[in-house]
C-alpha cells in the first residue's frame, strides 16, 4: 500500500475521490523535465494533465501528477494567414476566446470544449462541424529525460475523428506546444445541421457563432464543476456502409452521417434504445438530456462505479446492435492509463 495524500478530486472533471502521491503545477519547461526525470529514476509513474477533462481514474495514483500550466501565445502573420504558436498550459476555451478579440477568427466553433492546448491534438478536439485538425500545422514534443525535442508535422499527426498518432506513439514524450493556422479570410464554419436549419443565416459573424456555441453548449452539457462528467464517454461508431444499411432496414429512424464512404452513428441514440436514458446506479445517471454523458449525480461514486455503468452500456449496445462502442475517456489506474478493452471484454 502506498501512502497517496494529495487530492485529485478538484483536478478530475468525474470529481472522483482519488488521491496522488504528489501533485505539482509546473510552469517552464526545465522545472518539468527536471521532476519527471527524478520520479522515472525512483521507479514512479508520471502523468501530465491539462483539466483532467478527459480521464477516469479508477484509483490512487502511485507516482506524481503534472499540472501543465507552461504558457506562452506567439502571433505572427503572412499575407493570407495567422500564425500561432500557443505553449501546451493554455487554457482552449481562453485561448479561442483570445484569437476572437484579436480579431483572428476560426476556432468559434470550437468555444467552450474544456481542457488544455497541449491535450486538444491528442484526440483530435471536434465539435459542431470543425475539430483542431483544421488548424493545426504541427505539434512541438519532447522527450523529458533527454529534452530532445521533436516537430511532428499535420500529415504525420495522423489525425482522425477523436484520433491522432499520440493516442499510441510518442508514449515517453510530452506535448509542449501547437501550431495554428488560421486563414485571414474569415469563412463561417456552418456545417453543424442546425445551422441549416435556421431560415435566414443570422450566423454571420464569429462572434455570433461563438455565442450560439456557447448557448447550446451550456443547455446540453451539464457543468462538470457542479455534477461531474467528462463530456462523451464513448465515440461515435464508425461502420461500413453495408452494416449502416443492414440496421436501418432494423432501425428505420437511427440518425447517421456520411463520411468518407463509412456511416457515423451516434452513440448517444444507442445508448437511448438500450433504454439507458435517466437510468442511476450506484450515485451514476445516464444524462437523460444525452445518453452520451455519464454523471457522478452526487459527485460521490467512485472510478469503479462510472466503469461499471460503461461496461453495462458497452454490452448492452453490442448485445443489441452488434457494435461495439470504444470509449473516448482514458481510464487511468495506480500506475498511468490503462487499455480499456482489457476491462471491457472480460465483464
Ligand atoms: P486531460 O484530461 O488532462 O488529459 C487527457 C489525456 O491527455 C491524458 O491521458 C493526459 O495524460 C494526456 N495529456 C494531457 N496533457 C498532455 C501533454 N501536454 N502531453 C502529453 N499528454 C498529455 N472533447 C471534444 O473533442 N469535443 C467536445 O465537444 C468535448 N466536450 C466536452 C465537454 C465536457 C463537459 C467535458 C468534461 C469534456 C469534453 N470533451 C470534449 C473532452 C475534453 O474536453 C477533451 O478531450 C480535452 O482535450 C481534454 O483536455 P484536458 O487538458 O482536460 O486533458
Ligand atoms: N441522440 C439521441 N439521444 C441522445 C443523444 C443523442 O437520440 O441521448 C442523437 C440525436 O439524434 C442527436 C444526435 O444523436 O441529434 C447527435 O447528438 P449531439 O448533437 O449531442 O452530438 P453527439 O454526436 O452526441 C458529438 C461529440 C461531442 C460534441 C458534439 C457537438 C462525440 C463522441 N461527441 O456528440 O463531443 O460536443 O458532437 O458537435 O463525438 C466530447 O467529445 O466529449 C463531446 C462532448
């Protein structure tokens, strides 16, 4: 048993009750690479983390947590184009709203996802019809130990909805910052379907997108400080056309999308027809306004029992639709993050 006194709870969007052995707030590069070289030394797990917007730990974490908070935004400019360099401890949500006072327009359609720049590549950030992959130029790594530092390039990042190449490789070097791209020429990003719905287009400015992004954000997504959560649990499944086909013949009414010759379907809808919608246990609900948001309700349950509600859905959903949902949320255990399909598979 190892003795594990700094609280996480405030440092988890899940609000679980969980404990690190030390927890520091970093803010240079030499004060991190000096602390994760001497916890590698004595043999303890690191983990960096922006919001913690994004992980489940299931319990005390044996080694040290890093707080990324290394800041720094650089603009410089061509003739059609900004460009932003942006240290990996900036707030995303700050940050959008930076570029749009500087009238630096883009990313409005991605105000208000939670988390930090240097996590935002790492799954590919997405929402209402754009993700980071539209901007992003390049990711700055390093390697800690020996503070070699690496340029991985967009076309190497390979990135994918909820997906890039840091997912699995790189697993010993840190992001420490992003570049951005953003064309002068402001175009309205107005692919999210309610956008097309609206009669006359009002959405004709950044700022207007970034305040009804805002607004339906804030109705939809219930706020992680007062009821905890990590926004989606688990991705939209990609499937082959044939099979897309095969279960609306079943399914007459199941929203889908077209992308790239795959069907998307929602998760959250599959979730609903497993009939998991307002469903409680153990102090977790399935949101009963999305059934993609898992809540500790009480901000009381533990790692374990959010997990255990995902595992029930995961096998609900298979056993009825035959497809098998991947979570989104990194599951993290005494010694870093764990490979969810072991937990999965065996329940
Ligand atoms: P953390 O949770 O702190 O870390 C996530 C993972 O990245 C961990 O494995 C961590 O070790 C690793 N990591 C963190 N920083 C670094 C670094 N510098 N170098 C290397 N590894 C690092 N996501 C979307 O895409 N779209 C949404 O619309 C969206 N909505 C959300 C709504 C809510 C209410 C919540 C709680 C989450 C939502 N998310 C959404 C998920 C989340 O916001 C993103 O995944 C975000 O990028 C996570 O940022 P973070 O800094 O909190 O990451
Ligand atoms: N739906 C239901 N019931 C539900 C939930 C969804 O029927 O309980 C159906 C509805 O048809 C709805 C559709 O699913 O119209 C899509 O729902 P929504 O617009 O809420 O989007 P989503 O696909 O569930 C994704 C992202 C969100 C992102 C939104 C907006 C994933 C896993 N999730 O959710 O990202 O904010 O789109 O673009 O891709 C996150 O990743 O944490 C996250 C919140």
């Amino acid at each position: 048993m190892i003795f594990c006194k700094y609280a996480l709870k405030k440092i988890n969007t899940f609000n679980v009750n969980v404990n690190a052995r030390k927890i520091v707030k970093v803010k240079n590069l030499p004060q991190l690479c000096k602390l994760w070289k001497e916890y590698k030394k004595k043999k303890q797990p690191c983990l960096v983390l922006g919001e913690g917007s994004n992980v489940l730990f299931l319990k005390d974490f044996y080694g040290l947590v890093i707080i990324n908070r290394i800041k720094g935004i650089y603009i410089s400019e061509s003739k059609k184009y900004w460009h932003l360099h942006i240290n990996s401890g900036e707030n995303w949500h700050k940050l959008v709203k930076f570029t749009i006072k500087r009238k630096i327009y883009g990313l409005e359609n991605l105000a208000l996802i939670p988390g930090y720049v240097g996590s935002a590549p790492i799954q590919n950030i997405g929402a209402y019809g754009s993700s980071i992959q539209k901007f992003c130029t390049y990711v700055d790594i390093i390697n800690p130990i020996n503070k070699s530092i690496k340029r991985i390039n967009k076309e190497k990042c390979n990135f994918k909805y909820r997906y890039s190449i840091f997912q699995h490789n790189y697993k010993n070097y840190i992001i420490i910052s992003v570049g951005l791209l953003l064309p002068k020429k402001w175009v309205p990003n107005l692919n999210y379907f309610n956008f097309k719905k609206s009669e006359n287009n009002i959405y004709n400015t950044p700022q207007k997108i970034f305040d009804y992004i805002c607004s339906i954000r804030k109705k939809k997504i219930p706020y992680h400080k007062i009821c905890g959560n990590a926004g989606s649990f688990f991705k939209n499944p990609i499937i082959s056309i044939k099979l897309g086909k095969k279960l609306l013949k079943i399914f007459s009414n199941m929203p889908y999308s077209l992308e790239n010759n795959f069907f998307k379907l929602s998760a959250g809808w599959l979730i609903y027809k497993c009939k998991f919608k307002g469903y409680i246990k153990d102090g977790v609900m399935v949101y009963s306004k999305q059934c993609l948001i898992l809540l500790n309700k009480f901000n009381n349950a533990s790692g374990m029992d959010i997990l255990n509600l995902a595992i029930k859905i995961y096998h609900s959903v298979g056993n009825k639709f035959g497809i098998w949902l991947e979570p989104e949320v990194k599951i993290i255990d005494h010694y870093g993050k764990i490979n969810p399909y072991i937990l999965f598979k065996k329940n």
